[in-house]
C-alpha cells in the first residue's frame, strides 16, 4: 500500500483520539469531519483506521464506530473463551453423554413430526433446515440447534402447534453426517491456544485451536483448519490448522480465503504438471495427417482484451446468397487422453474459475494458453463446425471435421466494435483487409438473432460490472460493462454452432452430453403474472405451462418501464438452472430443441468429453463397446460438471459481492442515486448504476412505520402512506459496509438513523 509521509504520524494521532476519555466511539465520516479531512485524507484515514484494527489496537462495532482495545481487555476476552474450551476432562464422557441424551431423547413423535435435512447457520446463533420436497425451511432458534453447524444433515422434529402464515419451528434431534469437515477463517492467537473465526457467517462457532495444533500461524492469519472435535450444546468445537494462507492484510489473501471455502483446487499435482510439460509445444507432423487443412483460410479471433485461453476462432465468406461460417474450436482432446492425468485433473476441475484478481485454470497453463490456445501466427489443431447458412438463418448443410487452422489476427472486442461503429480509424486502417468480414459479420449476426427471436428465444440484458483492484489487490473502483455488437456476433456464432452439433448426435443416437434447461416453475410464473397485472401488464398464457415466446413477450411490454430491470430480474428467477444431461431435452431459454456446449473445451470439461466422441465417430464409429463406456460414465460426468459450474458460479459471485463491499467501505458517507431492486418484510434493497448493492432496513427508516405488501412489491407508511416501490430512484447515503458479512447498509438521503441504534 502506497502511503503519505504522515501515514505514520496520522495513527499516532488516530490512536491518541481513541484513547481519550472524552471520546465517544464514532463512524469513519464523524471521524473525518472531526478532523475537517477532504475527499483524499478520508481514504488514508480508512486506511489507517483498518491497520490498527488489523493489529488489534482498536475495533470497530457492528454499527461502523471506532473505538480503542486495551489490551487487558483483549486479553480478558481471549482468557474467556478459553476457559469455556479447556474446561478438565475429567467427567468429559459423562457429560456427552448427558448432552447426547439430552438431545437425542428430550423429545418424541408426540411432540410434533420428525424430519430430516440440512442444517443452514445464521451468524447469530440460530438456522433453518431445509428438507427436500418442502418449500419453506424449518426454523430452528438458538437454544435449540444442538451442536449442529452449517451443511450438517441433521434429524429434527417440527414442533406441534404451527400457526398459519407463520414460520415452523423445530429442533435439531441429532445431527446425521457432518457437513463441513474443514472451514476457512482468521486466526486469533493467545500465548498458549487460539481460536479460528469461519469467514463463512452461517458458521458461527468458534474452532478451539492448542498450541501444538497452530501450525506456527500468528495472531491475523487466514487459515484452513479441519475440525477434529465438533463439540456440543455447550462445548467448542476442537480443531488443527492445515494450511496457513497468509495475513488478512496480505495482498489477494482474502481471495484465496474464498478459493479454499469452496474446496476449489488451486494447485496442479505435480504429476499432471510433470504430464502437461511431455506435450509438445507447437503441431507436430504426424498430427496432421487426416486432418482437413484450413491455413489458407481467412480466420481470427474475437475475445476480451486480457484473455489467454483462446478457444474459438472464425471465418466467414459469402457466395451466391449462402453464408459460409466456420467456427473453429481448439482440439484439446488431443493433447489429453481419456482417463489421463490431465484428464482426471480436468474432470474434478469441471470448469475454469474467472475471480476478480486471477484465473484458476482447468488445464495447465502450458496447455491452455499454449499449444491449445488459437494464438495468432500458429497452426492449431481444430475441430471445425463449417456451416452453410441461408439468408433466412436457417442452416442448409453442415460438416464437422477434424481440421488444422493459422489464425490471422487476435482481435478483441473494442477494436472490432469501434471498426462496426466507425469510430475508431487507427484500428479501421490497421485491419482494412478484414474490415469487409466484419460487416458480413455483423449482417449474419443479426439474422442469426432475428431468427431467434422469431422462434422466441429469450434474451435477458443485464448490466455486468468490472472490478478494478490495485497493485495490493484491493478494490479502487467498480465500473459498468455493457455487451456490445462484436460479443453479440461471437454470442451468436457459437449458440448455431453448438445447436448444430447437438442436432447431428442426437438424431444420430449417440451417447452425448447436452445442455438443458427445463420450464419454469409454474407457482413463480403465477406470482410473477400477479405482479404483471398490478402494473397494468396483461400477459396470457396459451397453456398449462409458460412458452419461451410468452417470457419474451413480457420482457417486450416491460420495455421502457421504470422498473424494467427489475421485473426482468424477477422474470429471470422463475427460470430453472441450466444443467448438464444426458437426455435430449431442450433449452427453453433458448427455445432450442437441440443444444450442448460444444465451443470451449479449455475451459469446459462438457466440451472436451464431446469432443473425444465426436472424433471416435469420425474415424470407425461409435462400437457397441465405446457406446456402452460411454453410457456409463456420461450421467456422472454430467452430474459432476453441473455441481462444479455451480461452485465455480458461488466462488465467482462471493469474490465479486466481498470487493464490491470492500470498495463501499471508504465510501461511508457518500450519497449517490439508485433503483429500487428489491423489496422485503425486512427491508429494501437499492442497485446503483454500478451494480453495487445495498439495503435499507425497514427498522431504520424513522419517518413512520412500514407495512410490506408483498402483491405489489412495494413497502407502505402506515401513517403518511408514503411508498418504496420496485423500480423506484432514489437518493441513499451508505452508512456501513462489512466485507466479512458481504453486506452494504444505506439509508434515504439525510435521513438518520433511529437513536436506539446509535
């Protein structure tokens, strides 16, 4: 971290101001205008503060102010928690047993209906279980969740007497399975013991740490610590650090932290590395043998400035009418072998990760930003999806071959936006001979759309961000990314060609992996027409079940609304999770009867394994043997990619919500104009343009009391009737910012909070 020659000084000064008897604990901006800073000194300030925190010569409170710790004070807190954890054995067994009986045979059948499911924690105390086949989750209090921890599958009895409209309540019997045998934290260190803090919320018991289980950490370290003991009703939790990840204040130690919470692996073994570094660097001769030869032909690829893994390369021609478009993919496949390393690697990988400060490959980077990456210059093996496409959209005739290409230029998607757009003249001199291919581009692009549209295909836009981080790895600023034309033509490109394949192989009977998404769910469709005819949005459904084409319809008599955003988001909710089958069951996003995701194998294992059938049934066809390996070992491999990506999508979606607060936090005090994008019994959710965002808790809104009616989405004054609607903009001020929670507080513009929670 770059600092001031007063960065010194000014903590000095800060920690003299906390100290003093006269002083009563303040938020970042009191602090600020106390010492009259401007808009630069407030950062260093936030800096300063989050240091001494860091060493624990101050805190901060759950309300953002700032006080000093003593350290006998610190000392007594740490004493505390240690004597509840090294209370004398002697009794130990005597009193689980107690515990066991207490909780295994303090309640019967009787008393209300027994269940099974999973445990999810709450940071104070208290969670919920959800049982399968049932919508809403048990509440479970505090003085009832035994020794159950988040992800535990647990037996509980719902209690007798449920009120209607009301929440269940239950009680944790006995806990089934153990969900989470390690945990990710920070580790607070004593002389003699410690404890590790989960950096997951819904985990919040304390781990026990002896000395001789430390692992040499110090006090602020994130580590990963396997839980040997869970403890009880009222007993801690025992454990041993495995891994020691660094400082909190480290630079990207907190994005780390989030990589090992979802046990994604970061590090290659070294017999795959050992594996990856035997492939060759450039095509050897033997290779090329059988392949169709495409060097000749005019190709490039279009991708994001920054990318490496370069999977997917273009071509395109038009003759008499007929558009000739050749997607061609990096033959991964035949750089690793079924049932390899690599390939195992691959396979319990699922999918590269793309977090905010790195990538996390599913190959080594030998392989995917090397020989499998179409790098400009290079031949490259491919496997190519030649297309004749009439004026129409519709494809006439089609091949997919085993091919070799030379990509002639890397482009990226701002140089080829600015060409379509006339905008940029340098890049239009630069690459004039392509420019014409560009345009055709852009022409089959659009009737690629058109068509898609027709068939009703839906197509949700919502705005995407950018999260910039300096050289420390902290976040500076959050910028707005829009799609522009040249994303839309790959977009396009890629949908037909992977529609293409999926149609030859599944009216060819062959064993496959395909990408499907199933109908929305009928009960949220009916909420969602509820709130459609509140707004004056009469939307029909034809049938028992919601077409793609009726989805697409109200996204078009949402257009230019207000709450537009909003209602699309609600719309996209209804939707189901796209998933990995081995059923030809159709995507109704897309409203495709064939589709699979045949385009990235770098980065896809669904790709890859398509890509080894797709070349047996080149050469020899598919034998009854073949077809029955594969029959066998597909449904797993499309389980497991479908629970990776989806990992990788939480592990994605938790680095991004932990920078964006993190960035929030040196803006405590400012105000800026938002959009209503939620609305909740408990409060009220506003996106700003970046699309950070952030709630106001109904109970800190001091002008009247709120009533919430959930048919119109909207919250109520009980006496002034004044409305916070879905899609409404408003002035907010962010008063509190917690990274380790991931949650961003605002209130109304000049609005304070009620007194009780000063």
């Amino acid at each position: 971290m770059k600092r001031s020659k007063n960065f010194e000084k000014r903590k000095k000064f800060i920690m003299e101001l906390l100290g003093d008897p006269l002083y009563k604990p303040m938020r970042l901006r009191e602090i600020a205008s106390l010492l009259q800073l401007d808009k630069s000194e407030k950062k260093e300030l936030f800096d300063v503060l989050d240091e001494l925190c860091a060493q624990g010569k101050a805190e901060v409170d759950n309300k953002g102010r700032y006080s000093k710790v003593s350290g006998k004070r610190r000392d007594r807190r740490k004493n505390k928690e240690a004597l509840k954890a090294e209370k004398p054995e002697r009794g130990r067994k005597g009193r689980e047993c107690r515990e066991k009986n207490h909780e295994e045979y303090r309640f019967s059948e009787k008393d209300g209906t027994i269940m099974e499911g999973t445990f999810i924690g709450h940071y104070k105390g208290f969670g919920f279980v959800e049982v399968e086949g049932q919508e809403q989750d048990i509440f479970i209090p505090e003085n009832d969740t035994g020794s159950a921890m988040h992800q535990d599958k647990v037996q509980i009895l719902v209690r007798n007497g449920h009120k209607e409209g009301k929440r269940q309540e239950g009680v944790v019997l006995k806990v089934l399975e153990r969900g989470m045998p390690s945990i990710v934290g920070t580790y607070q260190s004593s002389r003699d013991y410690g404890f590790v803090i989960s950096d997951n919320p819904k985990f919040s018991k304390d781990i026990f740490i002896s000395r001789k289980n430390s692992m040499g950490a110090k006090d602020g370290d994130k580590v990963v610590a396997e839980i040997t003991d869970y403890g009880s009703r009222n007993r801690k939790p025992e454990g041993k650090i495995t891994e020691v990840l660094g400082n909190l204040r480290s630079p990207r130690t907190d994005i780390l932290a989030i990589v090992k919470s979802f046990n994604i692996p970061s590090v290659f073994p070294d017999k795959v590395l050992r594996q990856a570094d035997r492939v060759p660097d450039h095509v050897q001769e033997a290779d090329l043998d059988g392949r169709l030869d495409l060097r000749d032909l005019v190709t490039v690829t279009i991708d994001g400035e920054d990318a490496k893994d370069l999977d997917d390369a273009i071509s395109l021609t038009k003759e008499d009418g007929i558009y000739h478009l050749g997607v061609h993919i990096a033959d991964v496949s035949n750089y690793v072998q079924g049932g390899s390393a690599l390939d195992r690697e691959a396979l319990k990988r699922g999918t590269s990760v793309y977090l905010a400060d790195r990538v996390i490959p599913m190959l080594p980077e030998r392989l995917s930003n090397g020989i499998c990456s179409l790098n400009q210059g290079q031949d490259r093996l491919t496997l190519s999806c030649l297309m004749d496409v009439n004026e129409k959209g519709k494809v006439i005739s089609h091949k997919i071959a085993e091919t070799v290409i030379r990509v002639d230029e890397r482009m990226c998607y701002t140089d080829v936006k600015n060409i379509l757009e006339d905008t940029d003249e340098v890049a239009k001199k630069r690459y004039e001979a392509l420019i014409p291919m560009f345009f055709l581009m852009k022409e089959l692009s659009g009737i690629l759309r058109s068509r898609r549209h027709t068939r009703g295909s839906i197509d949700f836009d919502f705005p995407e961000s950018k999260i910039i981080l300096n050289a420390a790895g902290r976040a500076i600023d959050v910028q707005p990314y829009e799609a522009n034309v040249a994303t839309r033509i790959i977009e396009d490109f890629m949908l037909l060609a992977n529609e293409t394949v999926a149609q030859e192989y599944c009216t060819g009977d062959y064993p496959f992996v395909y990408r499907t998404h199933e109908n929305p769910d009928p009960e949220k469709i009916e909420s969602l027409l509820m709130l459609l005819h509140n707004e004056g949005v009469n939307i029909q459904k034809s049938g028992q079940e919601i077409t793609p084409g009726e989805i697409q319809e109200i996204l078009e008599s949402i257009e230019g609304m207000p709450n537009e955003a909003q209602i699309s988001r609600l719309t996209l909710r209804t939707m189901k999770q796209a998933k990995y089958t081995t059923e030809c069951s159709g995507h109704f996003g897309l409203a495709a009867k064939y589709y699979c995701h045949f385009t990235s194998p770098i980065r896809r294992y669904p790709d890859l394994q398509i890509h080894r059938i797709l070349k047996e049934s080149f050469k020899k066809g598919l034998s009854p043997k073949r077809q029955e390996h594969y029959q066998e070992i597909l449904l797993g491999v499309a389980k497991s990619c479908s629970s990776l990506e989806r990992r990788a999508d939480d592990a994605e979606r938790e680095v991004d919500k932990m920078k964006k607060t993190e960035f929030m936090q040196s803006k405590i005090g400012e105000c800026y104009e938002g959009v209503i994008s939620g609305v909740t019994s408990w409060g009220i959710y506003v996106e700003l343009p970046n699309t950070i965002e952030g709630m106001i808790r109904l109970a800190d809104l001091t002008d009247d009391v709120y009533e919430y009616d959930a048919a119109n989405y909207r919250v109520v004054g009980t006496y002034s009737a004044k409305e916070y609607r879905l899609g409404q903009k408003m002035r907010v001020q962010v008063v509190h910012a917690d990274k380790n929670l991931r949650t961003i507080d605002f209130l109304p513009e000049n609005m304070e909070k009620r007194e009780e929670d000063e």
